[in-house]
C-alpha cells in the first residue's frame, strides 16, 4: 500500500494485504442517513480487516434532469462529513466540479475525488492538486486507461503524488457501459492505487425517463472480476433502501447486502496475492 495511504488509514486496523473500499450513499440527504451507514460499514470493514473511507457528494451537478436533487446545501452537508469523519475517525471523500469547489471541500474531507466527465479539466485538477490533499480521478467512460497518464501527470507536476485512479465503464451505445478489466493493469502502470467503481459501472445513463438506470444484480460479478484483476480498492455505493435513494437508486448496493459481498471479495483476494 503506498505510503499516503498507509497515513491515511493510521487510525485503522486492516489486513496489509487487503483491498481498500469507498463506500456510502451517493449524496448527502441527511445527517441520520449518513450516520447510519457510516456506522454500519465501519464495522463491517473493521470485521472484514479491511480499511474504510467514507463516500458522499456534497452536491450532485451531474444529473439527467433539472428537477434531479443535487443536495441540501453545500456547507451543510459538507460540516456532515467532517462530522462522520471525527465521529468514526475515518476519512471522507467527496466529489468537486470546479477549482473554487476544491479549496472548499478541501476544509472538510481528507481526499478530492474529481468525476468521470471532469477527469480532463485542467485547471480543476492543478486546483486539486495545489489542496495536498489526496486526489482520486474517476476514469472517464471516454478515455482509456492508458490516456489517464495525462491526469496523473498533471496532478504530479502541480506538486501532488497522492493520486488515485478510478475504473468506472466504458460507454457502450448511448444508454449502457462495459467493463474492459484491460484498464485496470493499464491503470497501474502509472504507478498509483487503482480503484473499480463497481456500481457505477452498472449505470444505464440517458433513460427517456430522464433517471439514469441500472443493473444492480451484477454488482458481485463487477466486484469479484475488479478484485481477481488486481485492483487496490472498490468503490461501492450503498443505501439502507435504493428504492428511496435520491440519487443513483438504480445502481446501489442494498446496505444488508454489502457484508456477503465482502466476505466472497476477501477471499477472492486472499486466493490471488
């Protein structure tokens, strides 16, 4: 595990030789939703020996429809995480869409995650980057692995070697994405931890309906293929009920469900390494 890492889960206790997980709602509705299942994970996590961050946007901008919701306001659900973060002493991470937006969110979480459709921002990834604060960019579902060399570099050369890089599909058609495995070897050859977006991966963008759908049912499969490829940790988005979920509902991961999954996932990783 790479240095800045190993600082970031000090607080921890994990198998070395495990995966790492980002996981929690897409965004933040409420501080008893959050709380809940910053709880739960932790302890699952904690179970499992595997070390755990915190996963929220603050605010959605991505969204299909302009009657979406994006959040319930910035401060607020950004004090939330830091809140999560001293409660459960673990570290947060949440998404930014501008250069003003890093050096704000930077006050409140301990890792920038820049999105998918922004990972060739420039000005948005030296704005991260100068933060020194962990950046994880999101392959987007346009590039190749390969090509994500060119956002490591520019995060390197604005003076940040904490980068991560995210695997989260390929567009596939205007309304579906694939998973190309090839990407995450292709990934670490630029010498960072790769992470599998698992549930992401799984979105059918675009719907008539204007709400993205998605295929939850093959969340295991995407998850244990990442782990038997060689990747350094999974992202996974989970709910207590999908079906409530304000955002990304399709593609979640039932909460109830995340601690089987692991269990099948560490001993997948157990059996690789």
């Amino acid at each position: 595990m790479d240095k800045f890492l190993v600082d970031l889960f000090e607080n921890q206790q994990y198998d070395d030789n495990s995966f790492f997980l980002l996981a929690g709602p897409c965004v933040v509705e409420g501080n008893d939703l959050v709380m809940e299942v910053a709880e739960k994970v932790s302890v699952i996590c904690k179970n499992q020996g595997i070390a755990y961050v915190f996963k929220a946007s603050y605010r959605k901008a991505n969204r299909t429809s302009g009657d979406s919701f994006t959040g319930i306001g910035d401060e607020l659900a950004l004090k939330m995480l830091k809140n999560i973060g001293s409660t459960f002493s673990l570290p947060v991470v949440t998404d930014i869409h501008s250069a003003e937006e890093a050096i704000m969110a930077a006050e409140y979480t301990d890792i920038l995650q820049i999105p998918a459709f922004l990972c060739r921002q420039t000005e948005l990834l030296i704005a991260a980057a100068e933060t020194g604060k962990i950046i994880n960019v999101k392959k987007g579902q346009f590039v190749s692995g390969e090509a994500m060399g060119f956002a490591v570099d520019k995060i390197k050369n604005a003076g940040n070697d904490k980068v991560m890089l995210t695997e989260r599909g390929t567009t596939f058609g205007y309304q579906d994405l694939v998973v190309d495995y090839r990407n995450i070897p292709a990934m670490k050859a630029h010498r960072v931890p790769v992470i599998m977006d698992v549930t992401h991966s799984l979105q059918q963008p675009n719907q008539t309906s204007g709400v993205t759908g998605g295929n939850p049912s093959l969340i295991g499969t995407i998850a244990k293929a990442a782990i038997a490829a060689g990747a350094d940790g999974l992202f996974i988005e989970t709910h207590p009920d999908p079906s409530k979920a304000k955002s990304d509902g399709a593609n979640m991961l039932k909460l109830d469900l995340l601690e089987g999954l692991l269990e099948k996932l560490v001993k997948i990783r157990k059996a690789i390494i």
